[in-house]
C-alpha cells in the first residue's frame, strides 16, 4: 500500500509536471515532442536536480510552505526522470 506521504507527495510531483509540460527546453524537447527526459544524460539531470536543491534551501529560508512543497517536487521529478530512465533500460535487458 502506497503511504498518505508518498501519494501526496506524487500528486504534487505530477502537479509540477503538468505546469511545465509546455515550458521551451532545449535539452528536454530537442525535437518538439513533448517533455521528454529519455535522452537527458545523468549529468544534466544531477545538474537539475541541484539547482532545484538551491532553489528548496531558498524556499525553506523564506518559510513559504506551498514554495517548499513545489521546490521538494521539482528535486523529486528529476530524480525520477533517472529513476525511470535506469527502470526502462532494466526492463530491456
């Protein structure tokens, strides 16, 4: 059974997915095929996921607790895309 945390904490992760689907990125939309992570190299995404550390701490600094929650999300996404990057070459094998 999935945790109250863990699902709402997902929710929050898909809420900060679907607000950025659109967003221009070159490295995640090199073709315009949507926000795809699968070609995102480990080193891009670990890059990611520390400016969206920073980005946290200065969330946490500043006490505003919705900020905190999106911020926590944004680091977990990126983790995720690795997650699920690894779980897809995994299932290859």
């Amino acid at each position: 059974m999935i945790s109250d945390a863990v699902y709402a904490f997902a929710e929050r992760m898909q809420f900060k997915l679907d607000k950025n689907k659109d967003k221009e990125c070159d490295v995640m939309n090199p073709h315009g095929m949507g926000r795809k992570w699968g070609h995102c190299s480990d080193a891009y995404l670990l890059d990611r996921i520390l400016d969206e550390f920073h980005e946290l701490r200065q969330a946490i600094v500043s006490g505003n607790v919705e900020e905190i929650m999106n911020e926590a999300a944004d680091v977990g996404n990126f983790a995720m895309m690795i997650h699920d990057n690894y779980r897809k070459e995994s299932d290859s094998e």
